[in-house]
C-alpha cells in the first residue's frame, strides 16, 4: 500500500504538535515507519487519507463495540447537538445514562462522569483516600491506569520498595506513595500490604488486563485481592476503562464474579465521544462534593453530547442479548484461525483472549504479567504489524496493547485477516 499523503501529514503536524501526534502510540514509535492518518470509518473498516482500506481491530482502542459510526449513537448526537453543544447547568440525560449504568453494573449505587478514562481512575484515587484517610495505594506494573502522576511509576527495586517516577515531571513524593505489584502475584501484594500496615488506601487493577497485551487474571487471583482488601479495610479499585460494557453487559465484575468497591470506567460508556465515569456504593459515593469533602469537579462532565452518545450504546448493548455471546465468538474463532496460521509455519507464540479483547505474543511462555510479557520477540512483532498493515489489516502499533473485536466485523472479515497472517507468517 501506499502512504503517501500520510507521510506528508506526518510531517506537517510534527512542525505544530508534539511528535506530529497528540497521544505517543500513535506515532508508530515501538513499530517504526509512518502512522496512518485516519480520514473516515464506517462498520469495521477505517480509511486513511490516501484511500487504503483497513479491516480495524483497535476500534479506537476500545469503544467502538457495535463498529464505527454506528448509526443510532450517529443520530443521537446530531440530534442533541441541535439542541446545545454544552451547557455547564444538568440535563435530564446524565440522570437517563446514570440510571441505566446503575442497573446494568453489579456492586454500585450512584455513577460520576468525567471526560475521560484518566480523569476517572485519578477521581477514584482521589475518592479512596478521602475515604480511608490513608495515602499509599497499590498498582500492578504493566497496568495503565491513564497519565496522571500517580499513576505513572516504575517498579521499585524489591516486592516491598517504593516505585520511582518514570516520566518527568513525578515528584519523589508522588511516588512514595505508590507501591508496585506483579499482576497475577497475590502473594507479592500480600507482602505489600504486610510491609505497609494501615497506611494502604486502595489498590488499582485492571481486572484483564489490556495494557500490557491482553492477560486475564489467574484463577483464584481477584478473589484473593478481595479478601485481601477486607481483611485490611482497603478499596479494591476495578479500572474498566477497556472491560466496562464490553466482557458482558456488567463488566468484568459480572463476567469474573468479583466485586471492586469502586469501578472506573470510558471507552464504551461514551460510545466513542470523550467519556469517562467511576462508580461506588452510596456510602463511598456520598464522599464527593457537593454532599461530601472530596472535591472533583469539571465544566465538560456530563456534556450532552457524549451522553447522548453513552446512551445510544448502552442502550443497544442492554437491549441485545445476543451481543456478548457473538463477540466472543467471533474473537475464538479468530484466535483459533491466527493460532493454526502461524503453527503451520512454526512461528513461536502464544495467543491470549478473554471475551473480545484478544493479543499475540510472539514468545513461547505463558505471558500472565509485565515481565513475561516484556519477553516476547519484539523484531518479529515489527514484521508482523507492517505485514499485517500492508495486507489491510490494522492492529495496535504496540506489542503491549490488546486487540479489541467489533460486533460489526464479519466472518469473511475474520477470513481474510487469517489469511494474512498466514501469508506473512512465512516470512516470520
């Protein structure tokens, strides 16, 4: 294929933005080569601006569900934006999407919407320390939980040590707080909280991770930070930015069986537009202002246009009960496609999937946290996106990001991708 204009956009906007892009994995940097600049979408498929077609499986990292430009949530915000694009005063649809969030979720009483997935888990933070008057939380390295400095902390040199700041701009004293942990390592986490006695105030995870490929949670390992945190008077904090309304109508709680104490969410919730959300039972909840002494605030939560959008999609995934069961599906049958392509050329890899968020590590050992993840064949991971580009097929430019299915995908779809990946297989 040809990029042609994309080169030259690429480099035009690397004159006035950052990078020439304004979020980093979008700049091809972990893959090499050019990024391809989006102009349209429609169904599965997204076109970029010298009119190369390519059958999408990031799906704007998460949200596009029922595929692009998904006529009702279309409608809706056409509609609403006729009427006022903002207000910053209540609309009776925050209290409709509210209410319809409530009864779908299991474990929470009232819903807060944000803008975005980073503003929800730093509000939740936020949220859990005012709650617990304790400052330390833990989070799992490999688990991304947006760009807020909390959040953005390397592993500390031992499984009780303190994180240190991996981006400029985190003080030391933001990552004192922070303590890292191994995902699918209870054991480590139990040593962490041993080590920090009541000075913990929630952990964070991504109950599948999505961040670092995707990884499910071990049998046994969410149960376990549950009981964890009740026998400590600690928060469980579920980040489902990537599972909320997409592993099952509930989310990862409904789908694991698990409860978390708060739940993050976006993507989906705003059917594509800038949303986020986080959601508790009353008594945490009733910790926010303007009832509570937790402030959060912000003069675009809540915007009409985004909630129009969040409504149109839950709605539909409510409504549908099929839904879930045809993305996984469709997300096995492409597992077990790309899984015989590549066998039969005798590519080392392994496959993880839960739901329709599948990824593929080109490693020959079960990838269950950051480190066995970090283990894959990166130079093959290169190979393997730019092939898989050429062919049509657009994938996430990173090793360390899931792929997320969309109802809107066909079988032919799923076909033809498998056939790529067998034909650039051979050159593995």
């Amino acid at each position: 294929m040809l990029y042609k204009r994309s080169s030259a956009l690429f480099k035009e906007a690397q004159n006035v933005i950052p990078g020439g892009v304004n979020s980093p994995v979008r700049a091809f940097s972990a893959v090499g080569g050019t990024p391809i600049f989006a102009k349209s979408a429609k169904g599965a498929y997204v076109y970029d601006e010298d009119g190369n077609r390519f059958i999408d499986y990031i799906n704007s990292w998460g949200p596009m569900l029922l595929g692009h430009a998904f006529p009702p949530v279309v409608d809706a915000v056409i509609e609403k934006a006729k009427q006022g694009t903002s207000f910053g005063m209540p609309t009776t649809i925050e209290t409709e999407i509210a209410e319809l969030a409530v009864s779908m979720v299991p474990n929470i009483d009232k819903i807060r919407f944000v803008n975005s997935g980073t503003e929800a888990c730093m509000s939740a933070i936020r949220l859990a320390r005012g709650f617990t008057k304790r400052d330390k939380i833990i989070k799992f390295a490999g688990c991304y939980h947006g760009h807020s400095d909390s959040f953005l902390i390397a592993a500390g040199s031992g499984a009780v040590t303190f994180g240190t700041p991996n981006s400029p701009g985190v003080t030391k004293g933001t990552a004192k707080d922070t303590l890292l942990a191994t995902f699918n390592d209870l054991k480590n986490v139990k040593e962490l909280v041993t080590s920090n006695k009541d000075e913990i105030a929630a952990i964070i995870i991504e109950p599948v991770a999505g961040n670092m490929g995707c990884i499910p949670p071990l049998e046994g390992f969410l149960e376990g930070l549950r009981a964890l945190c009740d026998a400590h008077n600690i928060l469980l904090i579920f980040d489902e930015v990537m599972t909320g309304f997409r592993l099952a109508k509930g989310g990862a709680q409904e789908l694991k069986g698990v409860d978390a104490d708060i739940v993050c969410f976006g993507k989906v919730v705003g059917g594509g537009l800038p949303v986020g959300a986080f959601a508790a039972r009353n008594e945490i909840m009733n910790f926010l202002a303007p009832i509570g002494p937790v402030y959060q605030a912000g003069t675009l939560s809540g915007n009409p246009l985004a909630m129009a959008a969040g409504l149109a999609m839950l709605k539909t995934i409510n409504a549908d009960k099929g839904l879930m069961n045809r993305l996984a599906e469709k997300t096995k049958y492409l597992h077990n496609g790309i899984a015989d392509a590549l066998n039969k050329n005798n590519v080392t890899h392994t496959i993880n999937r839960v739901g329709s968020m599948i990824s593929v590590h080109f490693s020959e050992d079960a990838v269950v946290d950051f480190d066995s993840a970090a283990k894959g064949n990166n130079e093959t991971f290169k190979k393997f996106f730019h092939g898989m580009l050429d062919k049509g097929i657009y994938i996430a430019p990173s090793a360390f990001e899931t792929w997320f299915i969309t109802d809107a995908l066909s079988y032919e779809d799923l076909n033809e991708t498998i056939a790529a990946v067998e034909e650039i297989a051979k050159d593995l």
